[in-house]
C-alpha cells in the first residue's frame, strides 16, 4: 500500500499549494468551533473535578463526531468507489488538517502595506493572525508579529497533524486537531476556563511535545538550502524555548529567529533572537522557509510513517465500519 501512501500525502500538498484553503463557512474545523461554542454555553461549571471531567467529555465527544465521521466518509468511499477515489478523498481529508502555504497568502498584504509605508493598515491586518492588541504597532512589531505567527504555527498547523496523521491517519490527524482547536478556544487561565480547558490544554501540550522538538531538524535543512544560518537553528531553539508562556512554542519560534538572524518581541512577555527586528522581507523569508521545511517534513517523516503506520491503521479502522455497517 506505499504506492496509495505516497499518492495520498504528494496530493494533500498540491491541494494545499494549488486549492488553498476551504471557504471559512463550509470548513469542518468552523463547524467543529461552533460545536464548542454550543457545548461551551450549556455547560455548567460546578466543581473543579466534575467541570475537568466535563472538558474531557467534550474533547471526546467532539473527537468522535469529527474523526469518526471523516472514517466514515473514507471507508464508504473505498467500499463503493474503489481506491482512486479514497486516495483523493483521503488527502482531502489530510488537507484539512493541516496548512502550509496559507502562511503566504495572510502575509503578503500585509507585506504589501509595510512596504508602502502603511502602518495603520499592516497592524489592522495583523490583528487577524496574533491575539494580541495591534492598535498603534509600529512596523518592527508588526513584522515581529507576523514571523512569530508563522513559526509557532508551523508545528501546529504542519508537523503536529502531519505526524499524527502519519502514525494513525485521518483519524489521528482529527485527534491532533482537536485538541489543538480546543486548546485555542477553551486553554485560559481564568475562572470561566481555568477548569473546563484543563484536559485539552494539557493534552494538546503532551501531542505538540515531540513535533515541536523535532521541527527544528527541518527547519535546519532548509536554512541550509535557502543559505540562512543553519548553524545557528538547533542552538536557537535550545536557548529561547523556555521563553515563552507555552512548553511548546518556543522551540520552533527559536529555530526560525536563529535562522532568519532576527529578533522577534512580544512586547511585556519575551525578547527571542540575537539580530536585529525584522522587516517586511524578512516576513516573505520566513514564509519561504516555513514552506521548504513543511516539504522536507513531508518527504521524511509523513510519507515514509503513513506508508508504515498511519495507511494501515486507516484501513482497519475504516474495515470495523463498514464490518459493522454491512
């Protein structure tokens, strides 16, 4: 079953390079945030065991209607219409997972708006990809902002689901994902979600462990081969992980900051990096980077794993359903 591994991860990419992204209102990751949204406003917090107890239930139940529906979907396309369709369905189902040249088409506004001298419009933009406040950013931050964006989405949005779905395919991909989207809406430190995003905090913490130890080595070769200091990647990494709030974070925003020779800064939270601030080109450098290290992720880990594992494990779960089904 290589062959139908292969296949399947070379066209989630060219999905990803060519299609782009699914329209925001039809996106099963919009939907699987309206779900949390609903669960969230009917859930009643009583105490901290029992509202701990109640984030992990929706982490499974929100697990089971999204990953065990895109099984669904694949194994009833492999049952009636054989293994060219599943191949395409089972990368679009991968694709929705994962995001690597979406980084460029968020970015180049903004780009756009600093070279042209535009501030105001650059940070407006901005305030679409960070969480923090933009208003009155000068262009450094605005730039800093973006190639934090990138670099700590780039085990978040690439190596985490494409890993998890290497190792147990379409349904790992959703288990990773699931986590990683509750951890974003649910993972505060306050009274509302102190408890309730306790599970999927600390979960979504313990599957980004290992993908965000390793984006490093990636982002290394492909510093190596676009001539950035692929020398100082690993290095970087290991100093400034510990910057940030997250245990996971730092260790890819390092590596990129010691590729790209920049400094980025989150103004009253952390300084990361030993060169100057970086500017508008350093963005579009940064998106080139992001784009070669998620291909050589690819090429190393996720089609050798998905042929190994991840195909495998599919199937026999796709084979439970349909034994159940028919």
């Amino acid at each position: 079953m290589w062959i139908s591994a292969v296949l399947t991860v070379a066209l989630a990419l060219a999905i990803d390079a060519v299609v782009g992204e699914v329209p925001n209102r039809i996106h099963p990751l919009r939907w699987m945030g309206n779900v949390l949204g609903f669960l969230d406003r009917r859930i009643k917090r009583t105490t901290r065991r029992r509202t701990v107890l109640k984030g992990f239930l929706s982490y499974v139940l929100v697990l089971l209607l999204f990953g065990g529906s895109a099984i669904l979907i694949t194994a009833l396309t492999r049952h009636y219409l054989g293994e060219a369709a599943w191949i395409i369905v089972t990368a679009v189902m991968m694709k929705l997972v994962f995001a690597v040249f979406s980084f460029r088409k968020h970015c180049r506004p903004i780009v756009r708006d600093l070279r042209e001298g535009r501030t105001e419009e650059a940070a407006a933009k901005v305030q679409m990809i960070v969480s923090r406040s933009t208003e009155g950013m000068d262009a450094d931050h605005i730039a800093s902002s973006c190639t934090e964006s990138i670099s700590e989405n780039y085990a978040d949005s690439v190596v985490s689901p494409m890993l998890y779905f290497s190792l147990m395919g379409v349904f790992g991909g959703f288990l990773f994902r699931c986590a990683n989207l509750m951890d974003a809406m649910w993972g505060y430190r306050n009274d509302e979600y102190e408890d309730l995003g306790c599970f999927p905090a600390k979960w979504d913490d313990v599957l980004g462990y290992i993908p965000a130890r390793i984006s490093p080595v990636f982002v290394a070769a492909a510093a190596f081969l676009l001539r950035m200091n692929y020398r100082n990647v690993i290095r970087s990494a290991r100093s400034e992980s510990s910057k940030t709030a997250s245990p996971n974070s730092g260790w890819p925003m390092g590596a990129f900051a010691g590729a790209l020779d920049i400094t980025m800064e989150k103004k009253d939270a952390y300084v990361m990096g030993s060169g100057p601030m970086p500017a508008a080109d350093d963005i579009m450098r940064c998106c080139r980077l992001v784009e070669l290290s998620s291909l050589i992720a690819l090429v190393l880990i996720s089609m050798p794993l998905y042929a190994l594992s991840g195909i495998h494990i599919q199937v026999w779960m796709e084979n439970i359903l349909t034994g159940l089904i028919f």
